[in-house]
C-alpha cells in the first residue's frame, strides 16, 4: 500500500519557492477529488483544514472525521478564511495592487457552506470504522481545544500515525497530550525540532514588554491566531491584571470576529467541564479567560474606532503570522510611533510579515505601500502551542520504534535537527521526506 507524504516546509534560500508554495493551492490536485473516500483534520487551524473547501469544489463527497471540538471550530475557521479572501480580492481589484486581472479568492462562502455539511465528528478516544477494514482512532493531542493525534489501521493490518500539531506539556489551558504507542509508520510535526520553549523566561519578557509600553504611553498589539493563542494570550493577560502588572484602566481589545467566535467554543467548553481541559482552568471556568475590562471589537466601525484612541490600550488581533485579517490595520497605525510595540508570542513562518519583524524588517509592505517600522518589536515564540524538540522526543519514547518515522510540518533546518536526534536518541529510522513523495507502507 502506498500514501503520498505532502511537505509544508520550505527552505530559507529560497523566496521564489515560497512563492510557488502559495501558487500550488491552485494546481490541480495529483488524483481525482471524488475518489478520496474520506479526510481526517487533527486539529481546526488554517493551514490543517483550509483546503478543504477547495477539495470540495473538486468534487470531494465523503465523511470529514475530526472530533466535536474540531468540526465546530473548523467551521468558524473557513466561513472567516472565505470572507477574508473575497474581501482581499475586491480589495485588490479596487486599488489594483494584484498582479492578477482579476484577482479571485481561492474559494468562498457556498464552498464553505457545501463543505461543512460533510463534517462527522468522532469522539476522541473510540475506535470507529471509516470504510471497509480501516479503522480510526484520534487521541488528545493537547494542541489547542479538540485537537487529536491520529492512528489509522488499514484493511491490510499496517498502521499509520498523524502527530498533527502535537502540544506542550504546558500547555496552559489543556492537558498533556496522549503519548503515543506505536505504529508501522509515524508522521510527525517537527515545527520547533531544532528549539526548545522557556515558558518562565517568557512570561517574564511577555510582561516587561507590556510594563515599559505602558510606561512610554504605547499600544501594544499582539497577532495572534484566532483559534488558542488568543485564549491563551488573554489567560495570561488576566493573570497580570490580576496581580497588577497590567493596571485596570488599560483596556484589552480583541479584534477579531472569529477569535471571539472560537472564545465562544472555549468558554461553552469550560461550562461542560471538557476532560481536554485542565483542572484548575476548570476551577477557575470563564474568568481565566477575561482580562477585565475587556473590550470586545466585532464590527468594522468597533475595530475603526479602536484605531482612533489616542491612550495605551492592548490590542490582541488576528491573523497571527500577520499575513492578512483585521491586525494589519493595527500594524499600519502603530508600526511608525517608537512608544509603541508589537508583540510575537508564537511560531512565525519564513515569508510572512510576522517573521520579517522578527527579523528585524525597518519597512513592512501592507495595502500595497511601504509602512516604517519604528515601534519595539517583541519576539516571544515560547508562547506557541508546540511541542519543542524535547517535548516530541518525549512523546516518542514509551513507544515500540516504527518502521519509519517521517518528519513534517517544519522548515529544513528543524526538520534535519529532529530526525537526526531521533536517530541518535531513540535508534529509530527518520527520515525528512521530499515534497510529493510516495512511500510503501510495510
């Protein structure tokens, strides 16, 4: 039996090949849509579930297995991924900054709609039969809420498992992710396979930015994706509210419909006492989440009007690697004042804005003109809801070695790093697979 292994890294040398990464989404798919009998999403962030629509569109017409958690927050995730992609194309056509006549979304909202409607959700923890022989099981993956990992045995009697996003142990809000058991074949993340997370260290950074903005009479806007990060962002904002760090005539926004949206899931998940989530957050229940006064911005005119306040505030908005979403307005704004500073409190990809800050970028490129960057910028990646290194070596190593582990989901560099420790290590077989590889399951 034969899969096919897709690599989402790409190499740092290289622009012009993550150009051709982003061009791909419109390629023809390399097999015919209607002959996948199903799909399985680990987890409901965009770069897991936000093709889907497209396979749809394709012809795609079989079960979409997640958990509860996942299908729910998936469905948020595409109906914002449409919208912001039919307004970046109006947007485009209006001011002509598109190199396409005319520009178009990838997909829209009646392929969001006809995709939802394939969602089957799975409950963690149960084996169920997909098709004739093959079996699936998802496991708490502790990434972010409903995340899974996956083990699949096929009608032959191989089996295969899907790490997806693995989380941290510390994951401040969930528990720990299930360790894994075993299987012939193993796909793993390898996002943070040459790092390792300081989250003490972090914490500690997180509030001194926040501490000396203020002091300069700054805003601070952090990117955050919608779904996690912005929960956990504000759990830690509550706590320094709580002990005084953040004083409570500062406000916290949180612009972003579909990040409020997903809070919405989270907190219903707190109300029924979820197993993923940890004990003392279940305590605590919706106050570990609200940094108050905290201000809510779900319309246009609320997100303009945060823009015209003059007093530090605090402004949590996505999308979190900064490619697109309502935070590029804040970024337009505030970017060119030095009293201001934006905070990256995750991973951020090569060639996305987000890492051109990290970077140390003096100029950022938004609505097709160059903005200034003078404001602070804080790079806080131990804020991820990865697994570092460390942490996914751990997971490993309970379990009996696959015939092979492939390493995915990760730039060349951290791909390399975490298959030659695994080899050294565990003793296992890795390997860092080439994009559109095809290997034997045995």
């Amino acid at each position: 039996m034969t899969f096919r292994v897709v690599v989402r890294s790409v190499s740092r040398a290289s622009v012009s090949a993550r150009a051709a990464v982003r061009c791909s989404n419109w390629d023809e798919l390399p097999c015919d849509a209607a002959d996948i009998h199903a799909v399985v999403v680990t987890h409901a962030h965009l770069d897991h579930c936000g093709y889907l629509p497209r396979l749809v569109r394709h012809g795609f017409r079989g079960p979409i297995l997640a958990s509860a958690a996942t299908a729910r927050l998936a469905e948020i995730v595409l109906r914002d991924s449409a919208r912001l992609q039919m307004e970046a194309a109006e947007h485009a056509n209006h001011h002509g900054w598109s190199k396409h006549r005319p520009a178009k979304p990838l997909y829209d909202d009646d392929d969001v709609e006809q995709t939802i409607k394939f969602f089957d959700p799975v409950p963690v923890g149960s084996e169920v039969e997909i098709m004739g022989g093959t079996r699936l099981t998802l496991h708490h993956g502790g990434h972010i809420l409903g995340s899974a990992w996956t083990h699949l045995t096929l009608e032959d009697g191989h089996t295969l498992a899907v790490s997806g996003d693995l989380g941290r142990p510390g994951h401040p809000l969930l528990l720990p992710p299930e360790p894994f058991t075993g299987a012939d074949v193993l796909l793993t993340e390898s996002t943070y396979g040459n790092r390792r997370h300081d989250h003490e260290t972090a914490r500690r950074e997180f509030a001194s930015v926040i501490t000396r903005t203020l002091a300069r009479g700054g805003t601070v806007v952090i990117p955050a994706f919608a779904i996690d990060r912005t929960e956990v962002v504000l759990h830690e904002l509550a706590a320094l509210r709580s002990d005084g760090t953040l004083p409570r005539h500062v406000p916290v926004y949180v612009d972003s419909p579909m990040a409020l949206a997903a809070l919405d899931v989270y907190r219903d998940t707190l109300r029924a006492h979820s197993p993923a989530l940890r004990p003392e957050i279940l305590a605590r229940g919706e106050a570990a989440l609200s940094p108050e006064p905290f201000l809510a911005a779900r319309t246009i005119q609320e997100s303009i009007d945060i823009n015209s306040t003059t007093s530090p505030a605090i402004i949590v908005s996505s999308a979190g690697m900064a490619t697109g979403g309502r935070v590029l307005h804040h970024l337009h704004r505030t970017l060119p004042d030095p009293r201001n500073a934006v905070v990256i409190v995750g991973f951020a990809a090569e060639g996305t804005r987000a890492r051109n800050l990290v970077d140390g970028a003096r100029v950022l490129k938004m609505f097709g003109e160059y903005v200034p960057v003078r404001a602070e910028v804080a790079d806080v990646p131990h804020f991820s809801a990865h697994a570092d290194a460390d942490q996914i070596l751990n997971w490993l190593r309970a379990a009996p070695a696959p015939h092979t582990t492939y390493l995915v989901h990760g730039e060349e560099t951290a791909a390399e790093t975490l298959r030659d420790r695994i080899d050294h290590e565990l003793g296992w077989t890795a390997v860092v697979p080439k994009p559109g590889e095809a290997v034997l399951i045995r």
